[in-house]
C-alpha cells in the first residue's frame, strides 16, 4: 500500500494534507483498493459547514457504498468536480488527483489524534493480521 510521508491519516481511512488552515481530503490507497472499482462519488456543497467526524462524501463501487468522514471540522472552501464526472480517477490517484474537498479549518487542535505515515501502516498491519 502507498502510504506518502506528510500526510495525516484517519482509522476510516482518510488522509488529509494541512497547509497553513487550509485542509485537503481524500480517501487513502488502501481505501480504493478495498472498495474496487470506484463508480460514483458523491461530494459535500461549496461553502457547507463540517463538523469533525461528520460525512462529507460518499462512495459507491462495484463492490460496495461507503461514506468519507471529516477529519477536521471547517468550511468547505473548494471540491474536486472532476471526480464526480470521473471517479475511476479515485483508483488511479488516490493522493494526487483524487482530493475530494479542500476546508478552511476552524481549529487545528483537531488534528491531534490523527495519524502519522508510521502510525497509520502500524494500523493497517494490525487489520490485516
């Protein structure tokens, strides 16, 4: 599993990339790959209010429906519309392309209980055990 170094990571498998209060969010590799073939997402509204832990995005794919899940509280400042009208984009590039909502956080506090590169293979090696 691709597991990029600077990331923050979720136990629902989310990553989230904090630039200054600005947070990016997508699914991990791990993730997509669980799920197959990624057929529909379904995205949060520009401007919508997120509480941490909330549901901001569903998944559909062959194999399954699963709901992305805020890791950080904020406002949703931007959403990647080329995942909608392509979501196999979300197996291609789970990291790069495939960010599904930029938030300007409200408190980066929040943050604490994410985790790191390390943490999160630590994670997924004891699911997988």
């Amino acid at each position: 599993m691709n597991i990029p170094e600077g990331l923050l990571y979720t136990r629902e498998h989310e990553w989230v990339k904090i630039e200054s209060d600005m947070a990016t969010i997508g699914i991990t590799d791990y993730a997509q790959f669980s799920l197959g073939d990624i057929t529909f997402v379904q995205l949060p509204a520009p401007g919508a209010d997120i509480q941490k832990s909330s549901v901001i995005a569903t998944v559909e794919s062959v194999k399954a429906a699963s709901d992305v899940y805020a890791p950080l509280s904020g406002k949703v400042a931007r959403i990647n519309e080329e995942i909608v009208a392509n979501p196999e984009i979300v197996n291609q590039s789970p990291y790069e392309k495939a960010w599904f909502a930029v938030i300007k956080t409200r408190d980066l506090s929040e943050k604490q209980g994410l985790l790191d590169q390390y943490e999160y293979k630590k994670y997924l090696d004891e699911l997988n055990a």
